[in-house]
C-alpha cells in the first residue's frame, strides 16, 4: 500500500458508513483571502453548500465573482482561508499537502478545458499515468484504460497522439483520464469550451451516461446553456457570495436558448 495514504484509510474508516451518505462533497462557510503586502482580497465571503452523491451540478458566475476560486476549493485544489470542506466527511484542512494530493488522487477527477494530455503520449499512455500515480501495475493499468476508453467510444484509437484526434476525441481522453482510478467525482472546467456545438452536445450526454451508469458525481465550471439544462442544480456564485441555486426549469433555460 502506498504510505500517503495510511493517515486517509484511517480517517476514511472513522467516518464509516457517513462516507458513503447523500453527500460527497460539504462546504460550510468557506472563505478565501488572497493577500499581497497590507492588501486583501476577499474571493470568498462565506459560502455553504452541500452537492448531492451522483448529481450533475453546474457552477456559474461572471469573472472576479469567486466562481473558479469555490470550483477550486470543493475539488480539492485550494484550501479555505476559514470555513470547512469535507470531501467524503474527510475534512481537507486536516491534510497535509501529501495526504491531499493522494485524496484527489483516489476520489476526484478533473478535465480541462484544454485537455491538457501530453502531447508525446499515446491516448492509452494519456489514461494509464494517473493509475502508475495510484500504484497500479502497468499491467493491471492498461486493462483498465483500455477499459474506460472503450466506455467513451475510442478504444480503437488507443494508440493514437493527441494531434491525430480531432478536438472531442482529446475530450473523451481527457474524460477517459480524469476516470481513470475509479473516482467519486468529476470536476470539469468548461469541458466544452474550446468544442463547435454538435461535439458539446455530444460530451454532456457522455457526461449524462456517466453519471446514470456510473453514479459519479459531475461538477462543471460552465457558461454553456446546454450543459446548464442538462444540470440538476445550477449555483450562482457573485462577490465571493452564493446568490442562488436553482433547476434548469427555475432558471428558465428554455430549448430554444440552447441550439
């Protein structure tokens, strides 16, 4: 077993079965305070939120509102200035920056806008590098990507560079990665951002089928109406602040408005 994550096992199992309880994710009034010499700035004020085990939920606000900063925090990347964050009941401030690292390791996956695969690498070699992260033998690694890509519908490019795949093929290897060692919850930044209509289409109801079949639950940092719609929550962040969170159908995000 990897020493990182003995510490983890631990708090793990003295969170029992509450682990595996309605909510993956807690957020209890969190705030962050960037600071540079005597001046402070205020990302965030003071939010809370609960997000759902296997719910698709989507992050909105104009820049500067927090919404990046909040993204940030539930997934693991940043940690409060005050205020609490517990992914699986494990509350990440207990952690230190190993034991946090071997945590997003096990339960989050992340996609960029980007994609951000290593060029020199095959789509399979893209997928396997978060397991050899985890401790999986090569072996044990491939079956398993080879696996996850059949899952998003390129098993036969497994061989492939990401420059010989078309923009919503990278996408799906990104996808593919971010699943690689089974976890909780995908975090997407924009996923469809740098992708033309019909692709993005295609990526949330990849996104939808995730979710229904595989009970992850999906965050996603958006702007994109279509993938607003497909939500089951939608959260507004404004001045560091939770304005409001509502269905698609409170929002009022009508068919017309996303074609």
């Amino acid at each position: 077993m990897n020493p990182l994550s003995t510490r983890l096992d631990e708090l793990l199992a003295t969170a029992g079965d509450s682990a595996k309880g309605s909510h993956v994710i807690r957020a209890v009034d969190v705030k962050k305070i960037y600071k540079m010499g005597d001046s402070e700035t205020h990302a965030l004020r003071g939010v809370t939120l609960d997000v759902r085990r296997g719910e698709y939920m989507s992050i909105m606000g104009p820049s500067g509102s927090g919404k990046s900063t909040f993204f940030n925090m539930i997934g693991g990347l940043d940690k409060p200035t005050a205020g609490k964050v517990y992914i699986d009941q494990v509350d990440i401030a207990q952690l230190d920056p190993y034991e946090l690292a071997w945590l997003r390791c096990r339960k989050v996956g992340y996609i960029f806008q980007m994609f951000n695969l290593i060029q020199v690498m095959s789509c399979i070699e893209n997928v396997m590098l978060p397991m050899s992260f985890a401790g999986k033998d090569s072996e044990e690694a491939r079956d398993r990507a080879l696996e996850i890509l059949e899952m998003v519908g390129l098993k036969e490019r497994a061989l492939h560079k990401p420059a010989e795949m078309s923009g919503g093929q990278q996408q799906r290897v990104a996808i593919a990665r971010a699943l690689a060692n089974s976890p909780d919850i995908l975090l997407a930044d924009e996923p469809t951002g740098n992708l033309d209509l019909k692709t993005g289409e295609e990526i949330i109801e990849l996104f939808r089928k995730l979710r229904d079949d595989l009970g992850v639950t999906i965050i996603t940092a958006t702007h994109d109406l279509k993938m607003l719609k497909a939500s089951d929550r939608i959260v507004w962040i404004d001045d560091g602040r939770l304005a409001r969170i509502c269905t698609p159908a409170e929002a009022n995000i009508q068919v017309e408005d996303v074609h």
